[in-house]
C-alpha cells in the first residue's frame, strides 16, 4: 500500500474519530481504511490508536504521529500545487493588513520593490494596531508581531527583532546609566499600554531563567512609536524592538542598555487563512517578504555595533 495514502487515512480517521465516517469521506470500504491504518501500526511497531466498541482515541505516541503526518501532507500538497502553479502570474487585488509602524517604515518599501517585479499586482494596505479577523474582514494577509493570536492560520516566518532597552544620551547623562534590570525601579520607564502585562519587563539572565521587573514612569501611551519619540527627546527608558529603534541607536540617537540581559526577541510572521490553493499574488508577495528580510533583517545590522559594543 502507499504510505501516504495510509497516513492521509490515519489523519482522517482521527479527525473522525471513526474508521467508518472516514472510509466514507475518502470513497474506501470500512476494512480498506482499517487495513491502511494497521499497515502503518505494523511498520512502525507501534500502536497509534486505542478501539474500543464505543470509542477510538490516539495513543500518546500516535498524537505525535499525527501531527508529523499533518505537516507532511501539507508539504506535499504545497509542493504539487506550486509546481502546477509556475506559469501562474500573480495579478489582481493584494489586501494586506499590518500594524503603524513595521507597514510604514519597512513594509511600504518592500511592497513598492514587489510591485516593480509585479507590476499586475495592486495592494491595498491597512494599517492597525488591532487584532484582524483576516476571513471577516476580507484580507489575504497579515503581518502579525510576537504571539500568534489565531492557532488556524498558516503562518511563514518572516524574521525576528530584538528587544532592547534604551534612552538618549542626554538621558543617561543627566540620570545615569542601569547597570542591572532591577536598578530600572530607580529611573523612569515609559509604559506601553498596548502590552499586557503593561508594567511589567521581563529579561533573560544566567543560567536560563527568566527575571520579571515592575516598572513605572511619567508618561504611558498606547503606541510604540509615542514612546520612542519621548525616549529620543529624554524623557524616560523604553524596551522596545530593533525594527523601530535600529536606526535611531544606529544614528546614536537612541543608547541601548542591559544588553546582556536582552528579553526574548519579537517573532514576526505573515499569516494567511489557508495554504491550499493559494493564489500566485499571495505566494510571491510572502516568499518575497521572506527573501527581503532573511536570513538576518537588516534593522539587526543596523543596531548590532552598539549592541556589540554596550
């Protein structure tokens, strides 16, 4: 037997929960689904699925099993369709949605380059720091920062950014420079109100654990990018990541401190409602967010000296 087709079986049954209702779904007879199923407990050694009378449930093992055969259809079904898919021009209406900050200062430039290359492409981009609900709001995509909120999309890494902490120099020579996360609770951290838990930074220390630090200041806002204009006039700290303040400690505009405690970095991914059949304009455009900003994005390289040097 072929074993995709019995692990595109197994899947089903899962999903089913019934060896019938899947046999069913995939025009096979109740024992031919069985049979593929038993062909892959047999090759492996191993018992993917507990049956009883009344119910059918995954082993530990066979969870796992599950999961791995999942992520191969997938990939097998993303190969076919991008080979069937190589004379395919992408053309049309490109909706994209992505927050203030990364759409206007990184991504604008990159879509104004994919246009050049597509010209038949048009995007409509909207900027928000709110969560998109992409099907119900009629997006292809989305460029989404940090955790993903929606475990049902696909999502393609498109790179990370580092957090760090900073101020102006003016800043630091008027109120001295932290030289620990806990000396922060001495000096004046602008709050973003947008984060959950707002008050609160957490850093890497040695030995791989983790440090939690309550922080306060004069001034909270509800965008990132207020509180980086308050950090270069030397008002307070922010911890904020490189793809908004790279340029600015590039230009030493901004100081970066603590660095040897840098708190895990921003994940940024572009996500999308589904991979199959997923149209040529979409599959360019990602694989060309993903080229421009890997494998190391270039507001890293921008900050990298001083961080280096800090």
């Amino acid at each position: 037997m072929d074993k995709l087709t019995s692990m595109l079986v197994f899947t089903k049954v899962a999903k089913a929960g019934s060896f019938a209702a899947a046999a069913k779904e995939l025009g096979l007879s109740r024992a031919m689904a069985t049979k593929h199923v038993m062909q892959l407990e047999n090759g492996l050694g191993i018992r993917l699925l507990n049956r009883t009378t009344r119910n059918l449930n995954l082993t530990e093992v066979g969870a796992v099993y599950l999961e791995r055969c999942r992520q191969i259809l997938d990939d097998m079904e993303e190969m076919e369709l991008a080979v069937t898919r190589l004379q395919t021009e992408p053309r049309g209406l490109l909706k994209v949605s992505a927050t203030p900050f990364f759409g206007s200062y990184h991504l604008i430039p990159a879509i104004s380059a994919y246009m050049e290359v597509y010209p038949d492409v048009h995007v409509d981009l909207t900027l928000q720091t709110s969560y998109v609900d992409l099907i119900e709001e009629g997006f292809d995509l989305a460029i989404q920062l940090d955790e993903l909120q929606d475990s049902s999309l696909i999502a393609r890494s498109l790179g990370t950014s580092q957090r760090v902490v900073c101020g102006s120099p003016a800043y630091f020579k008027k109120f001295g420079t932290p030289k620990s996360p806990e000396e922060l609770r001495n000096h004046n951290c602008l709050v973003n109100l947008s984060l959950a838990p707002r008050d609160q930074w957490q850093f890497n220390i040695p030995g791989g654990e983790t440090m939690t630090i309550k922080v306060q200041g004069t001034l909270q806002a509800n965008v990132a990018d207020a509180l980086r204009i308050a950090a270069l006039s030397g008002l307070g700290l922010v911890i904020l990541p490189t793809y908004m303040v790279g340029q600015d400690i590039r230009k030493s505009r901004l100081q970066a401190v603590l660095t040897e405690y840098v708190p895990a970095p921003l994940e940024i991914h572009a996500v999308y409602p589904h991979r199959k059949h997923l149209s040529a304009k979409v599959r360019t455009f990602v694989d060309f967010l993903h080229d421009r900003f890997h494998p190391k994005p270039y507001w890293e390289e921008w900050a990298q000296d001083q961080l280096q040097e800090a």
